[in-house]
C-alpha cells in the first residue's frame, strides 16, 4: 500500500476535560467542546460512563421518594437505611424492612434528610419534622433523639469533638446547639451559638466545624477550657446556599455551590470559584431557584464529586450529574437521563434515590436498569496551522479499546464544509491464529488491547472537529486519541462566513 503523503494533528488524550466556557475553536487539543453520558478516566480517554441498576428487590413504600439513605455500621453489622416518602426501611442486603415503628414521617420531595453515625447510633434530621430521629439498628425500630426540649426540627446534624452538633432549628433558624461531650442526649440550656443568619450547611473540616450561611463560613476551634470550650471565628465572607453540597476532602479542602458556581475553600479567608469551565453553556441552563436542594456525593475509590443539579427551564428535580475529578482537576459530563433525590457510599460504589422507592447502583452495566445509554462527546474545533490557512482534510485515525464488536459513530464538522460520518467497528475484525486462514484474504487478529481505524474526512477548511457517539443498548468505548491528517492548501482570502 502506497504512502500517504499527509501532516497531522492529534486531538486528546483528553485530560483537560470538557470546557462550556469556550467556543470550540478555542478549546485546547486535550479539552472537550461537549458530551454526554461520557466520562474521562485518569489517561485522559474518553469512555461512555457506566450504567445503573436497582439495589433494593422491590420499590419501597409503593414507590415513594428516597429522600436519604446510605450504610452505616451499627452494634458491628453493616446497615443500609433508607428513608422512603413517609416510611424508614432497613434495606440491608437489598431487602427492605419497615422499621419506622410509631414514629411519624413527613412524605415529600423537598424532605431530604441530613444524617450522620454519631458514635454507634445513627442520627438523621429533615428540618421538617418536628424531631431529630435516631437508630441503633439490629431489630430495633427508629425513635425521637431526645434534646431536652431544646429546639425541634432541625435541619443539619453533625458529629464532632464526640459531641451531636444540630443547625438550622424551628425557633431559631441561625442557631447551632451542642450535646454534651460522650452524650448525644443531654442538650445544656446554653449549649447554642447564634450566627445572624441562616445556617445553610454543617460538616467537619480538618480541626475545626465549618459552619455555613450563605454570607459567610465560620468556624468553631476547641480551646481546652472547659467554660468557654470553642472559639467562634468567621473566615469568609460567602458560604453555601445547598447544605447537601458541602464534600470535604480529605485533608484537604471543602467544596460547595453557590449560584454562580461551585466554591472550594481551604480553610482562610478565601473561597475560590472551581467551576468557570461549566459557565456559558451550562451553569446558565440550571434552575437556580432548585438549587437550595442540588446535592453532592464524594467517591473515594475514583477520587469524584459528583454534583446532582436541577438542569433545564423550570426543572424542580435534580436530573444531571456534573463531575469533578480531583485527581486531574477537570470536569465531565453531564450523566442524564435519569432523576434522583439522595446519594450514598455503599459498598465503595456511588449509589442514589429515585422518586419510584429504588435506590440505584450507579457505575454497574452498560446500561441504565435495562435501557440504552446514549452517549456522545465533541472534540474541538482544531485548526492546525492558524485559522488564515486553508487545508484539506483526509482522514482521521482513532485508537480506542479493544471492548467488543460495538459500532462508534464518527462525524466531522466545520463552519465551512459539508462533513462525513462514518461508523467505526470497534470489534477484532480478523481471524486467530488457530483459524482457517486464506493467503492474501485473512487478517490476523491482533492480541492487543488497544486498535486503530481510518474514518474519511472531507472539505477545504482551517478548522475541522468531530463528534462521536454510541446510542445503542449495552454497548460500550473508550477512545484514547485521535490523529486528523491533512494537507495545507495555503494561505485564502474568504469573502464571507459559511460554505463557499
């Protein structure tokens, strides 16, 4: 076969994930323009995200919302919980238990409960309910955390410095109470500070407790006298407005949403917005007055936050997942297609609430409890040689894994040009070694993990991108890399926009 005689220009691994931000012609050679259900693994391939199915047999409560769950280790047996509309299960093993007992639960979406292992007892609060409840479970049912009659309904809960922290009560929507040290049951009269505004968020950083409102992040630092046993001190001037957001890393810092964006904080007296590449095109397309209720779960396994977000006009339900990799600093996404209310840690996989009474193992499958992923991702809009030289395109060729007989779809674009599209067959289109071969017929299968193959570009343009796409029912890729060959044309006077 004769030499071609063509430069390239290669697009990816794609480490600086997907950037909103920018038009595709500025987006860098190792970013993305947009995708879809796709995520980006730590050498910068792009691979179709996994799928999800359901975790509990049967719905839960005829189908109720999952408005919090998660595993907890109780009287040294792991437990899964579930709260489900009006009910409390045990759903350890994937088979639910109705273990409310006379306690009375209040059904609704907007219910969601903040929970925390607070020693050996599991204790869980929905700022809408008139108590904090509490579970030590074996075969026991749930029941009222006693506060001494302090305050009710609060709406977060923490454990700290082996003390209940509760924030966000009936009477006092600014004010956080303290248990005792070692009794999560006896509430002093005075045990409370008062911030001046809504509390929006509670969880422990690093030595201290970060106290959030949306005007600012306080904290509260032991002091060792036994009179006045915390310092109060506030760090900055903005905090969280979704209590169900804050992820603290570990060791490290704490990230949240606000309006605008996600935040991370470091523990001075900045917080630094982390999100400018989901700006544009997407921040602005969230129900920011959903937000309030936006959630987010960190994997450790991965080294991911995934942020559960209400996207689309009048969206009341959070129904995309944008993700965040620690480990590469970029972001992916959106997962869609689905619509959740509660995530949780089980068993070192990521898993959420729906609003049918399933909880759902994410990252499982290759496809979404018996239904197709439909994934796609867009490179950018490269130009190899500046946007005042014209080139003309030949073809592209695209590594990705050796994962099955599965077709990729490979389409060109570009302002000026009338692209191609093309299929890629992702499978060992050869023949092994212990076959029948035929001389001058068979190709030999390579015993490889990674393959190459040619898709036709076409046009005379200075920019070309691609956008590839898989719709099918449990089918799978993974691209690594792709090289755009070409030949320069020269430098070319264009008298208007468009095709010529």
């Amino acid at each position: 076969m004769a030499p071609i005689a063509a430069d390239s220009i290669t697009l990816g691994p794609w480490s600086g994930g997907v950037n909103y931000s920018l038009p595709a012609e500025e987006v860098a050679p190792n970013g993305l323009h947009d995708m879809s259900n796709c995520a980006i693994g730590l050498a910068g391939e792009v691979k179709k995200r996994k799928g999800y199915a359901k975790f509990n047999a049967s719905t839960l409560n005829s189908g109720a919302t999952i408005t919090g769950f998660g595993q907890v280790t109780l009287a040294g047996t792991a437990k899964v919980f579930a709260f489900a509309g009006n009910k409390f299960y045990d759903v350890t093993g994937g088979s639910g238990t109705d273990r409310t007992g006379s306690e009375t639960i209040t059904a609704g979406n907007d219910y969601t409960w903040d929970w925390v292992l607070a020693g050996s007892t599991l204790v869980a609060a929905n700022g809408y309910d008139n108590k904090a409840i509490k579970w030590t479970g074996g075969s026991n049912n749930i029941s009222e955390l006693d506060v001494d009659s302090r305050f009710t309904k609060p709406t977060y809960v923490e454990f700290w410095e082996n003390r209940l922290w509760a924030a966000n009560e009936n009477s006092n929507s600014d004010r956080l109470w303290r248990s005792d040290i070692g009794d999560i049951e006896t509430w002093g009269s005075l045990s409370y500070y008062n911030f001046g505004y809504d509390l929006t968020g509670l969880r422990a950083f690093r030595n201290t407790l970060a106290v959030h409102t949306e005007y600012g992040i306080h904290t509260l630092t032991p002091t060792g006298n036994s009179t006045i046993p915390f310092q109060v001190q506030q760090q900055t001037q903005r905090g969280t407005i979704a209590g169900r957001s804050i992820v603290t890393l570990p060791g490290e810092r704490q990230l949240f949403i606000r309006n605008d964006g996600v935040y991370e904080w470091s523990g001075g007296p900045q917080i630094n917005k982390i999100s400018f590449a989901l700006d544009d095109r997407y921040w602005p397309n969230l129900n920011t007055a959903r937000l309030p209720y936006a959630f987010a779960l960190y994997w450790p396994k991965q080294e991911e936050v995934w942020f559960f977000l209400p996207h689309g006009s009048g969206q009341t339900t959070m129904n995309h997942v944008i993700v965040y990799s620690r480990r590469m600093d970029c972001w992916f996404g959106p997962y869609e297609n689905f619509t959740r209310d509660a995530a949780a840690i089980i068993d070192t996989e990521p898993h959420a609430g729906d609003f049918a009474g399933f909880i759902m193992q994410h990252n499982i499958n290759d496809n979404d409890d018996g239904d197709a992923i439909k994934a796609f991702f867009e490179t950018a809009n490269i130009t190899p040689l500046g946007s005042g030289v014209e080139v003309r395109w030949l073809y592209a060729n695209t590594s990705f894994d050796n994962l099955g007989p599965y077709e990729l779809s490979v389409q060109q674009t570009a302002a000026g040009i009338v692209g191609t599209t093309e299929n890629i067959d992702m499978g060992q289109s050869g023949s092994l070694l212990d076959s029948t071969l035929r001389l001058g017929e068979s190709l030999v299968a390579p015993d490889v993990s990674v393959l190459y193959a040619d898709t036709d570009l076409s046009g005379y343009d200075s920019y070309s991108k691609l956008r590839f796409s898989n719709l099918a029912d449990d089918e799978t890729f993974t691209v690594r890399r792709v090289n755009l060959m070409y030949k320069p044309i020269g430098r070319v006077r264009h008298r208007k926009t468009g095709l010529e």
